[in-house]
C-alpha cells in the first residue's frame, strides 16, 4: 500500500473557493467526501477522526467547508441556506469527477451539522454518483421530505442519545428515507459527540458503512493515445504483410 498524501486545495463553486483538504494514495478502495459548515476546516478535530478512520481502511477522503470563512464569520443564516450548500457540493463532486482516476472511485458522502440537509439533496440529485450517505447528527431534515424520499444510496443516521433537540428532527427525517436505511443512537453522545469515546465510536460506524456498501473501483480505462497506437502498429503490420513480394512457387 502507498502511503497518504495530504493537499490543501481550493475549490470552485460557482462565484466561490471552496477550502478542502484532499488525503490520496493511488490505491485506494474508493473515497468519501466529509461535508461541514460553519467551521475553520483545518482545526475541526472532529472530521479529523473521521477522516483518519476511513484513511487507515486504504479510503481516499475529500474534507470541504461548504461555506466560505466570510460567510461563517459574518453570515449567521448561511449555514442554514441548504439550496445554496447543495449546489455548492454538486460543484465539487463535478469537480472531483474531472481529477484523473477518481471518476471510478465509488463515492460515500459523510456529512454534519446542517450540510446534513445540503449532503441529502446532493445524493437525491446524483443517484448514479453517491453509493453512500452518513449523517452524523445534524439537520438531515432541511432537505425537505422530496430529497429525503428521493434517495437512492444507502443512508445512515447517527445520533447522540444526550442530545436535548436534534434527535426528533432527526427521526422525522429518518422516516422519510426511501433507500436502505439505518439509525444508529450513542447513547453518551451530545449533539457534537464530546463524550469520552463517541467520536471514536461514530467514526467506527462511518467506516463499517463505507466498507458495506461502496462497491471496488471500477478498472481503469485503456488511455486512448495507447489504443490508437495499437491501432496504427497493428494497421503498420497488415500493410507491411501485403507489401512483402511472394516467395517462388
């Protein structure tokens, strides 16, 4: 196995960079996109632990803040502004698609806070691209009940059972997937898994998820410069062939 590299990047989104931490290794069982808002992506330790889990199971992963570090400090309604995220993350998984080799990988999408909704609708509208869905907490309902009944990937939920509020509106949303489905409690876990050993153990759940449901990559295609030289040594041989003088009969 190669060994990770890391690659701090910046993303287009429509009239927007978007910060994101690339960690890849050229053979990788496929990769996930870790989606957040309203965070310095650097210093989240949180993602961090996600990221480092999926990581050592050979997983590449894709860390993104799908707002801007202006809008966090200076927009407290963005991180609730789950058309605007959703489109933003389209972007980046169009933009993944266009990097050599990663257009087949299989793509798992683990989300938190409210790009939970944005991570909903994204999957709702790329059924062929994202094999797998993870909420961690969050606000998976703001993507409203068409997304949440329009999904196609297998979609986790995991909740932490000391959270006073988010949990109803996690299950109303829970009800509403209509893919393959699991709902997973912690039951120390608050709404930012602070607990002595819930992060671990959400992170653990992720991984198993992954692992379940993202099928092998897909076997690279013959580049199309080899194959056209195949085709004109090939076409050079049959005409070398017919231009050799018959041999006496």
């Amino acid at each position: 196995m190669y060994a990770f590299r890391h690659t701090s990047l910046s993303v287009s989104a429509g009239n927007v960079w978007l910060d994101a931490m690339l960690a890849h290794a050229p053979d990788v069982r496929g990769i996930a996109v870790l989606v957040q808002n309203g965070c310095i992506l650097h210093a989240d330790l949180r993602d961090a632990v996600i990221a480092k889990r999926l990581q050592d199971a050979h997983f590449a992963t894709l860390s993104v803040d799908l707002l801007t570090r202006y809008e966090e400090q200076r927009d407290v309604d963005a991180r609730y502004n789950v058309p605007l995220m959703s489109a933003r993350l389209d972007a980046v998984l169009e933009w993944l698609d266009h990097q050599p080799g990663f257009d087949r990988l299989a793509l798992a999408l683990v989300a938190s806070g409210t790009a939970c909704g944005a991570a909903v609708r994204s999957a709702a509208r790329n059924r062929d691209r994202v094999s797998a869905l993870v909420c961690r907490g969050g606000r998976p309902d703001l993507a409203g009940a068409g997304p949440l009944r329009g999904l196609g990937c297998p979609t986790q939920f995991i909740t932490g059972g000391a959270d006073a509020g988010a949990p109803r509106y996690q299950r109303a949303a829970y009800e509403l997937v209509g893919s393959v489905r699991d709902w997973q409690s912690i039951e120390q876990a608050d709404s930012d898994f602070r607990a002595p050993g819930s992060l671990d153990q959400a992170a653990r759940l992720t991984l198993d998820w992954v692992v379940e449901h993202l099928p092998p990559p897909k076997p690279p295609e013959p580049e199309a410069e080899a194959e056209a030289e195949a085709a004109a040594a090939s076409t050079a041989a049959a005409t070398a062939r017919d231009r050799e003088p018959e041999g006496d009969g």
